[in-house]
C-alpha cells in the first residue's frame, strides 16, 4: 500500500468516526427540545466557519481559492445545496424511523456508490474489492441489529431515509470528481482543472448552512441563540466540530486519494464506531450478529486495502503536501 493510499485510507476512517459521533453529540440537542432543523442549521454555520479559519490560515489553500474558477465555485455550491438534501431527509425520518432501521437503509450506500462509479468516476475492479463490498454490505446488515417490524414506521418517513442515501451517493461521487478523481486513477494533474479539498470543502459548507439558514427564516424556525436552551450548545458544537468540519473535509481529501467507492468501503467502519460508543457510554450491549456483523466490516476493509498494487495516473498534490 502506497504512502498516499494509507494516508486517504486513514483520513476516511477518521471521516466515518467523526460522521458515527453526530448521533451522540445530537442526544442532548434533542432532549433540550431543540429540532433536527435548528440542529443543523448551527451545524453547518459552525463547520463552515471553522473550514474558512482552516482555509485563511493555509497559504497553499489561500492560493487554491483564488485559483477556483466560477465553474467550480458554482459546483461546490450545487454540492452544497445537495448535502443539504441528504442530511434533511435523513434527520428528518428519524422523527418516525427507528435509528436501527435508518441506520440499516441509509448504510446500503456503498453498493449505490460502486454502481455510480461504473459510469462515474473510478470503479471498483477485480473480484477482490467486489467481494469485499459484499462483506461490508452484509456485516452492516448485521451489525445495526434485528428491526422490530412490530411497529412498522409511516410511508413518508420510509420514503425520506429511502431518499438520503441516494442523495449521499450522487453527492459523493459528484464530490470526488470535483477533487480530482478520473476514471484511471487517483486524480488528476494540478494542471487540469483539479481542486483543493479544503477550498471546496469551505465553499460547500457555507452553502449547505445559507441553505439551511434562510430556509428556516423562511419557515420560522427557532434559529437564534436566544431560542436555544443552553444545555444543547455542547452537542451543538460537537456536531458542527466533529460529525461536520472534521467529517466532511476529511472524507474530501481521502476520496481525492482513494477514490469514492473505495473510500466507502472503508467508511462502513462506522456503525461499529456508534455501537463500541454506545456501549461505552450508555451500557449499550453488543448481541452476537453485532460482533458477527462487525467482524465483517473489518474483514472487508482490511480486504480492500491489500492485495496487488494497481498502477495508477498521475494524482493531484495536496498544498500541503
């Protein structure tokens, strides 16, 4: 495994823990009765500006964002308004969807990746990475646990977690693209009409939360901090923190390595993130397909990141590199 490889296998598995922790960090958000549209209004407001103090303080980045052209900057802003689309549906089906079986639909995103990926982007090749995406896909089956079907939620909510993840997977394809993957290798050259990460990962961002941020003046939604109760501040921050700015830049930049349907493989780490936290934190305890299930997972990660190295094109350089 090349340096670069391990370096994007690394940044993706950071991105999907940090992803796995927004679920723990909203606990307190939504026990002080704040709604899932405020939650992520100040989420994206937060993630936002801590990427515009990462950018600003980064020569190469500076440099990076005067070099975006109005084209990518009207990409990154599509981008932008489309993450919105997947993160409403899904905090939105969870007011009448178990957390179990959203969890379950929305992780079917990898295999809606790979099969994007077949006339977008780099596909998966060869028997080994197909077969460990079966793995994953099925260790994720089993490691969410068992649905109770005794207490069938609605059609919409049904139709809402439906709906986000394939809102993901056209999200994370398009966001590979923007950051330099082709379809024989990693990236592409500096040159030709590649992009930093982190410049377009600020500009999408900021996007995501002016989309939220006047809709929700639109709809009068309780935004401003004087409606907030001060116990949810700290699951606030996390959120935009952790499961937003660290997330989403560090997905950005391990795509750009690895490309998207690799890069979420390694991503179906998460769920054994939530249920290890879980049980860490709340007494959550892990039934026998759960530890099936998680063994899997890893199973096909560690799958997919070895066997024969493939050669690959020239890939665009980080400014910090």
């Amino acid at each position: 495994m090349s340096r670069s490889v391990a370096v994007g296998v690394g940044l993706t598995v950071v991105s999907a823990f940090s992803f796995g922790s927004g679920a723990l960090f909203a606990k307190p958000v939504y026990a002080a009765d704040v709604g899932w549209h405020t939650l992520m209004a100040w989420r994206f407001l937060i993630g936002a500006a801590l990427a515009w103090a990462w950018v600003l303080s980064r020569p190469g980045s500076r440099a990076a964002l005067r070099g975006m052209d109005r084209r990518a900057i009207l990409v990154s802003v599509l981008l932008g308004v489309l993450y919105t689309g997947n993160s409403g549906t899904y905090f939105a089906a969870l007011e009448t969807v178990s957390a179990s079986l959203g969890a379950l639909i929305v992780y079917v995103y990898p295999a809606l990746v790979a099969v994007l990926s077949l006339r977008v982007g780099r596909r998966l090749e060869g028997r080994r990475a197909w077969g460990a995406l079966g793995l994953a896909t099925v260790g994720v089956a089993l490691a969410v646990g068992a649905i109770d079907v005794a207490t069938a939620p609605p059609l919409g909510g049904l139709l809402l977690m439906i709906a986000s993840p394939v809102i993901y997977s056209v999200w994370i394809v398009l966001a590979a693209r923007l950051t330099g993957e082709d379809r024989e290798g990693v990236g592409r050259d500096a040159g030709v009409g590649a992009i930093d990460p982190i410049a377009a990962g600020a500009v999408m961002m900021s996007a995501t939360a002016a989309t939220y941020w006047l809709a929700g003046l639109a709809l009068d939604r309780p935004l401003l901090p004087a409606a907030i109760p001060a116990e949810a501040w700290g699951g606030i921050l996390g959120v935009g923190a952790v499961s937003t700015f660290i997330a989403i830049l560090a997905f950005y930049a391990g795509t750009h390595r690895i490309g998207a349907a690799r890069a979420s493989i390694v991503s179906t780490v998460e769920p054994i993130w939530t249920i290890v936290l879980a049980n860490l934190l709340f007494g959550e305890l892990l039934g026998p397909l759960q530890l099936v299930g998680g063994g899997l997972i890893l199973l096909g990660v560690v799958i997919a990141q070895t066997g024969p190295a493939r050669p690959t094109g020239p890939r665009l350089r980080l400014a910090d590199e």
